[in-house]
C-alpha cells in the first residue's frame, strides 16, 4: 500500500493527466481510500481548472471557418482540390451569423430610441434658454424703462426750478425797477435790494440743485435694484437651464445603459447560438 | 478511430485535402492557443493561426516527421506569434518581455521537477478568474508558453522542452520562474 509521502508528490502530475499508466493506478487506488489525498487533489484540479479557463480559448467557429476558407483560397490558386467543411461547422457559424445579424438589430433599435430622447432632452434645454431669455430681456427693458422714466423726471424737475427762480428774480428786480421810478428815495436802495433778491434766487436755485442731486442719487439707486432685479432672474434662469441640462445627461446616462445592456444581451445571444439539432445542413465546398 | 501522425503527414505529403480537414480537425485549437497564449489577443491569435497552417501547407513536403506533429505546429505557430509581438511592439515604440531574462542556458538554482511543491496554486484559488487573466498576461511570453503547457496542456517537462524546442534545463527554468511570477504577483497584492 502506497502511503501520503508517496503519493503526495505525485498528485499534481496526476491532476494534469501527466503520470504513466502504471503511476496513474497507484494514485487511483491510493486515492479510493484517502480523504485527505482526495482534498489535495480537488486543490490541485481546482486550481487546473481556473488556469484553463483563463488561457485557453478555442478557436470560434468563424475563425475556424475563414481558416478553411484561406486554405482553400490558395488551393484554388494552384488549381488543386479543395477542403469540405463541416457541416457542424457551417451550421455553427450561420447560427452565430444570424444571432448576430438579430443582436445588431436590436443594438440598432435601442440606440435609434436612445438618440430620440437624448435629441428631445436636448430640445427641452433649448425651450428652458430661450424662456431664460426671454424674461432676462424683459427684466433688462423694464429696468431701463424705469431708469430712462427718472432721467426725464430729473430733468423736467431742474428745468422747472431752473424757471421758477428765474421768473421769481424777474418779478422782483421789474418790481425794484417799477418802485424806484415812483419813488427816488427807494431809488438809492434799490441795488441793495436787487442784490438781496439775487441772493434769495442763488438760495432757491441751490435748493432745486440739491433736490436734483437727491434725484439723481433715488434714480441710481433704482438703476441698482433693476440690475439686482436683473441679476436674480438670470441666476434664476441659469438654475432652471442647469436642470434641463442635468436632466439630458441623465436621460443620456439611461440611454448609454440601454445601449450597453442590449449590446450584452446581443453577445450573450451569439455566444450562446447554436445550429439547430436536426440541422438539414451538409458538408459543402466553401469556394474562395 | 483517431488518425495517426504518420498516416496524416503521408496524407499531407500526397497533398490529399482530407490530411488538411484532419489538421485542422484535430490542431486548429492547439496552434490558436499557442498563439494567443504569447500575444493574448484573439484577432492577432487568428492571423497567426492561419500563417501556421499556410506555412504547413508550404513546408511539409521538408517535414521528416522527426518530432510529434502537435510538437511541430506548436514551434511554428509560437515563432510566428513572437514575430508577430515583435512586429507589433517595433510599430508601437514599446517592449514586453518575452522572458524573464537571458539567461536561460543556466542551470536554475532549484531547478523546478515534477515533484516540487507549487505555492502559486494555492494562491490561484484565491483569485477571480479575471486576476488570474491579468496575471497571465502580464507574466512574459515565452513563462507563460511553458508554464500553460505544463500545467493546462498536462505536457511533461521534457515534452514541454520538445515542444518549444528548448532543452530540459530551460523548460524546468521557465517553469520555475513562472510559479515564482505568479507567487510573487499575487503575493505582493
């Protein structure tokens, strides 16, 4: 009876189909009635297995198809007789062909559907914009309705009072003027009193200054809150464009993901063809 | 009833098509895998695999039967895949190790043997499928040729050495240093 020293060295080779006939019986007799050798085995396998796996593809069918066909394209060349080939194989990649022709259908169709949402996303952020602008421009025009409004109020307003001194020094120096011909004693005080009356004019002509500038300064303060006013709807408008625009990333992430799971499927589908059990196919020349 | 490797290559040299069928038959995956073990693509896999069986088809006539034919269309597709890899990596300005280093001809300081004890397979469990791919592909070519014969192909060392028309102590020296790559790959993770 073979013991574990043995037999343990032995098992890897044994895993690999690699031992020699009369080797290959021991460790089979050994291991009918050893578990712990039985476990290193299932190791040893194990790990096989994932190797193989990982490395070791077949040549797919396709590929095994236009290696029939270059063969025969240069037997065809020299005039020689060519290949058969299976008819297991043809069957084999019709199946895939058509799983594929199926596949890429159906790819088509979801990225047909995923480009309509992304373009009427696409159109919705162009409808928010231009209703963004839209209110952003009446904003703009409003405000400079007011603005304009109180230039002419300003002016209007120092134009009248501009007047008003004028007239008032007017009446007074024609009242001045109008006494000292009546009376020449008046007369001898009449350019202090004109100088009096000039200066109450400068005084009122200063006060419709000051009440211009207070004007100007409530008219600017307006032109500030029209621009603040202006400035808000924009921030309000760019917030509402950024949703749309986020919402077009979003529908485009969800048509990408529906491409992508129907480009799977479509993979899933061709990996998985297979000929049809009872194929009527036959062996045929595959012409180059 | 499996056709032998002389009838196949008399069939071959008569030029009769059915030694064809029968290689592709029985070789096409061997020769794919061989190359698409050393350039880990299945498109350039492909073209090698039909350079292999268009160069069978010029050369057998020279063809003396000397070695396995399995042992001969692997030579044939391997040097093609290394040209291949060559040729591509000269038109991309890069350089992937197609062993560890030149120093093949040495003797391994342990050389690997059949009885050695193989830590990298315990590891191997451990890993996904995917990391055991990565580590594949990033473990030099010509490790990989050996190591994948060795132990997916269930090769002997001395048919490894046949086949990939080396000496014994070169392919116990890939073997080695492979299990080493990949005990230090995924130790290290």
């Amino acid at each position: 009876m073979n013991t574990h020293q043995e037999i343990a060295p032995l098992l890897e080779a044994y895993s690999r189909r690699a031992l020699p006939a009369p080797e290959t019986a021991q460790v089979a007799a050994h291991l009918a009635e050893c578990e712990t050798c039985r476990q290193s085995l299932a190791k040893h396998e194990a790990a096989r297995a994932l190797l193989q796996e990982a490395s070791a593809p077949a040549l797919p069918a396709p590929g095994r198809l236009r290696l029939y066909q270059k063969l025969n394209e240069i037997r065809a060349e020299q005039g020689e007789k060519l290949l058969q080939v299976p008819a297991e194989l043809l069957a084999q990649a019709l199946a895939k062909g058509s799983a594929a022709a199926q596949a890429g259908g159906e790819v088509a169709k979801a990225s047909g559907k995923a480009a309509l949402s992304v373009a009427n996303s696409g159109a919705e952020v162009a409808r928010t914009m231009h209703r963004g602008a839209k209110a952003v421009r009446g904003k703009a025009l409003k405000a400079g309705a007011k603005s304009a409004h109180h230039a002419k109020d300003m002016v209007d307003e120092a134009a009248q009072t501009m007047i008003d001194s004028a007239h008032i020094l007017t009446s007074e120096v024609a009242e001045v003027v109008s006494e000292s011909m009546c009376n020449p004693v008046k007369a001898v005080f009449a350019p202090a009193r004109l100088a009096g009356k000039g200066v109450k004019a400068g005084a009122r002509m200063a006060k419709g200054s000051l009440k211009i500038a207070f004007s100007g300064a409530k008219s600017a303060f307006r032109m500030a809150q029209g621009g603040l006013e202006m400035g808000r709807e924009s921030v309000k408008q760019g917030g509402e464009t950024a949703k749309s625009v986020i919402n077009i990333a979003q529908t485009a992430l969800a048509a990408r993901n529906q491409v992508a799971a129907s480009v799977g499927k479509g993979m899933e589908k061709v990996q998985n063809a297979h000929p049809p059990q009872e194929g009527d196919a036959s062996n045929n020349e595959i012409l180059p | 009833m499996a056709t032998s490797d002389p009838e196949i290559l008399a069939l071959l040299q008569q030029n009769d098509p059915r030694g064809y069928e029968i290689l592709l038959e029985d070789y096409a995956d061997l020769v794919y895998r061989a190359a698409y073990r050393i350039l880990q693509n299945e498109q350039d896999a492909e073209d090698v695999t039909q350079e292999t069986f268009l160069s069978v088809y010029r050369q057998v006539q020279n063809f003396r039967g000397d070695s396995k034919l399995s042992s001969w269309l692997h030579r044939i597709a391997s040097n093609a895949a290394i040209d291949h890899l060559r040729a591509g990596q000269r038109k991309q300005g890069q350089e992937t190790p197609l062993e560890d280093d030149p120093g093949e001809g040495e003797e391994s300081p342990e050389p690997a043997d059949e009885n050695a004890p193989h830590p990298e397979e315990s590891l191997l469990q451990q890993e996904s499928l995917e990391d055991i791919r990565r580590a594949l592909a990033e473990m030099p070519a010509k490790l990989r040729s050996a190591y994948l014969l060795y132990m997916v192909d269930g090769l002997s060392l001395p048919q490894v050495a046949e086949t990939l028309n080396i000496n014994l102590s070169a392919a116990k020296l890939r073997l080695h240093r492979a299990r080493q790559f990949l005990t230090e790959y995924f130790s290290q993770r």
